[in-house]
C-alpha cells in the first residue's frame, strides 16, 4: 500500500515537471534532433502529462 502511495506522489512529481517545462524541453530536444518539429514534440509532452494526472487519478481512485 505504501509503495503505490510512493508511486503516485513521484509520478505527480513527473507529470507537473513535464507540464511545467514542456516548453524548455522541447527547445533542447530541438537543438539535439532537428528533425523533430516543435509543434509535434511539444504535444507529444504535453498529452504524456495529462495522460499522467489521468492514469494516477483513476489508479488511486
């Protein structure tokens, strides 16, 4: 019981940190690989975030 307890608090943790830099991330990935667009990236992080708060909410619940 802890260790999901210990589980949602760092993966609340992961989620508000990729909410909070999405933007920052996705101007290093950006110098790193080129290739990938801004527009993509930058939802692809902020989907992975919400999708995070999401499975949490409903695993605790």
């Amino acid at each position: 019981m802890i260790i999901r307890h210990v589980f949602s608090i760092v993966g609340l943790v992961i989620a508000s940190i990729m909410g909070i830099y999405a933007q920052d991330i996705t101007y290093f990935l950006n110098e790193k690989y080129p290739e990938l667009g801004l527009g993509v990236v930058i939802t692809v992080l902020t989907l992975m975030s919400i999708s995070l708060f999401l499975i949490i909410f409903i695993n605790t619940r």
